[in-house]
C-alpha cells in the first residue's frame, strides 16, 4: 500500500498533520510533509506501508485532493 503526497500544490492548511501527526509535519516551507516519504519518478513524495492508518484521515481532510492512498 502507498500514501501519495503531492506536495507541490500543497496550501499548507495543516489539516493533515492535525489528524495524523504520526506521519505528517509541517515542513519549514510551511507545506506539510510526509514523514520518511521519496520523491517518486512523477515528482510526488510517496511512502509504503502496510496500512495506511491515519493518513486516510488526512486524505479526507485534505481540501485540495493532494493525497492519495493506492492499494
């Protein structure tokens, strides 16, 4: 399973990171940032793991659609 981030269009709401500190942060740019994520070949920041937890959470939360949880 991956979460998806696509940190570039990312307004820096915070929504995330209130819903789900174990695995995001704000980042001193003042957009969130997935904790221990790689940039992917498409430019995105994307993390596996075995269940996505939280970050479903913070996937609803998001007002902008910039992360994605693949299954």
């Amino acid at each position: 399973m991956k979460i998806i981030h696509e940190r570039e269009k990312c307004i820096g709401c915070g929504a995330c990171v209130g819903v789900c500190p174990d695995f995001w942060e704000m980042a001193d740019d003042d957009k969130s940032k997935l904790i221990g994520s790689k940039i992917n070949p498409l430019g995105n920041y994307e993390l596996e793991v075995q269940e996505p937890a939280c970050s479903q959470d913070a996937s609803d939360s998001c007002p902008v659609n910039i992360i994605h949880i693949e299954k």
